[in-house]
C-alpha cells in the first residue's frame, strides 16, 4: 500500500494504541500499515507467530514507528486475557480494536460438518466477541475512551447462500456493534462496523474463489473493478480517528454499489453441479494443507 493514498495528515493517530485480530495478512495487514504509518502504536495478533513478526519487521522497517507481534487464539479465553495482559503492560490501555480475524470457505449447507461451522462461528463470531467484551471491561473499569471498528460483510443486510456460517456470524458481530453503541455510547465507547466488498487478498481467493470463477468484477461491479486497499484503510482510520466522535453504532458498506447492483453475494453459485463442488472441495482442501505445513 502507498502511504501517499491516504487521505489523512502525517501523525494523525499519534498516541493511539490499536490492537488488530487477523493483522498479519491480507486486509488486517492493510489496515495495521496505514495505522503505523499515521502515526499509532500497533499490535497485531493471530494464530500464526511466524507470520505476525514477518509481517511487523517489514512494516516496520518501512514506516519506523512501533508493531508489536502477539501469537493470540481468540477462540480460548485465557488466551485472549494474556494477550491483553501484556499490552497494557506495555504501555497502558488501548485506544482502538479492530475486529478483523475471520475464516470462510464457500460450500453447500447441506455439505457443512459441525466442525466446519465451528471453525468459522468460534473465530467470526464468539472470538470477536470476546476480545471486545474484554477489552471493553478494561476501558469501562478505568473510564478510558475507545473506539471498536468490525469487518462484516454486506451480507448482514440480505444474507448469502453457501457461506450461511459467515452470514450468521457476521449478523451477529452486526448486532453486537448495534447494542454496545447504545449499552457503552455513553461512557465513552464508540462501535462501528465496515462491510467491505471484493477486496481481493490471497486468504480470500483461495477460499472463496477456489477455481477460478466465482468472479469478475467487471462484469459484476458497477464500477467495474475491486476495491483498493488504502480506500478500505481510510475508512477504518477514519473511525477509529479523534475526528469522528459522533459516529457510532453504524454499518458502512465500501463495495462500489456492488450490494445495491447484485446483492453482493453468492447466490451465483446455486447453478454449480456436483463435480464443481466437488473440484472447489479439492481445491480448498490443499489450501489447508499448505497453510497447516507453513
């Protein structure tokens, strides 16, 4: 990403400490980069350590400032709470969470195991809630100020076919930023949400488009390509920013009208036979085993 195409002052964020799930790669990574680059203290968590300090030494050694590499599985509570533990002995309390970590993977309904749908809920879902929940009772116990921002989908509004867990969960994480709007708006915690739209990144392609033709954008946008990263990265320092106080409890959607045009969802994929289905369960299987074997 080119610092130049954010659309902020240099040191905007100067003296913001921003804790960010899923921040080694892909669009949690674009969002950490923007956040050093302004000027904040950064923390990246993930499952995989060697990832998150690969990810931290290049941003680092690009833009100086501080990104802290912090091995975290949000699915296990005392995993969360020693995280936590550690960066506010770090430096003190946080000023901003970005729930960005998630899983997803296109497949039948009918097809889903109770493992496969605990794999996305456990990370989407309960984790994303428990890093806010915690997070939360530290701000409120110290009467500190916060901004939490949620990565969803536009599929909150209209739901999608084929990836039902990450639909119910992404409500979910929808619903929880609506309530705590209102349960914590007034001593000093602001919750909003992004739903981005085709934000291609390799985690997402891979699963998501695992044979090649789940899309086309410029067939499909009505701006007839992608989304950039460093637009998805202005939106989100603008919400964690001092300069959007009165913003809270709202979704916004970042996918060139793709929702309004198309639905924005998967809905295509009710006219895949057995054998597509069969060739994209292939496909992602070897996805897996890559990543489990890095």
């Amino acid at each position: 990403m080119q610092v130049d195409n954010l659309m902020f002052k240099p040191g905007l964020m100067k003296g913001q400490r921003v804790l960010i799930t899923g921040g080694g790669t892909g669009l949690g990574r674009v969002m950490g980069e923007a956040c050093l680059a302004l000027g904040a203290e950064v923390y990246i968590c993930g499952r995989r350590g060697a990832v998150l300090e690969q990810t931290a030494n290049e941003l680092m050694a690009q833009h100086g400032g501080k990104m802290a590499a912090l091995p975290c599985d949000i699915r296990v509570p005392d995993s969360i709470t020693g995280m936590l533990e550690a960066i506010w002995a770090d430096g003190g309390a946080l000023t901003g969470l970005i729930n960005n970590a998630a899983g997803n993977f296109i497949s039948r309904t009918e097809d889903l195991s109770a493992r496969g749908f605990d794999a996305i809920s456990n990370i989407v879902f309960r984790g994303s809630f428990l890093v806010t929940q915690q997070c939360g009772k530290r701000w409120l116990a110290q009467g500190k100020h916060a901004s939490v921002v949620s990565i969803v989908t536009t599929w909150v509004w209209n739901g999608s076919a084929f990836v039902v867990p990450s639909a119910m969960a992404k409500a979910g994480l929808t619903a929880m930023t609506q309530s705590l709007a209102v349960e914590w708006g007034g001593r000093g915690i602001r919750l909003n949400a992004i739903a981005p739209g085709l934000f291609p990144t390799e985690g997402m392609t891979a699963r998501l488009n695992p044979t090649g033709s789940s899309f086309n954008p410029a067939e499909s946008n009505p701006m007839g390509r992608a989304g950039q990263p460093h637009e998805l990265a202005n939106l989100a320092v603008y919400l964690l920013s001092p300069g959007s106080e009165y913003m809270s409890g709202q979704t916004i959607a970042i996918d060139g009208a793709q929702y309004q045009a198309t639905g924005g969802n998967f809905a295509n994929l009710r006219l895949w036979g057995d054998a597509d289905w069969a060739q994209a369960r292939n496909a992602i299987a070897k996805t897996d085993a890559a990543q489990r074997g890095s």
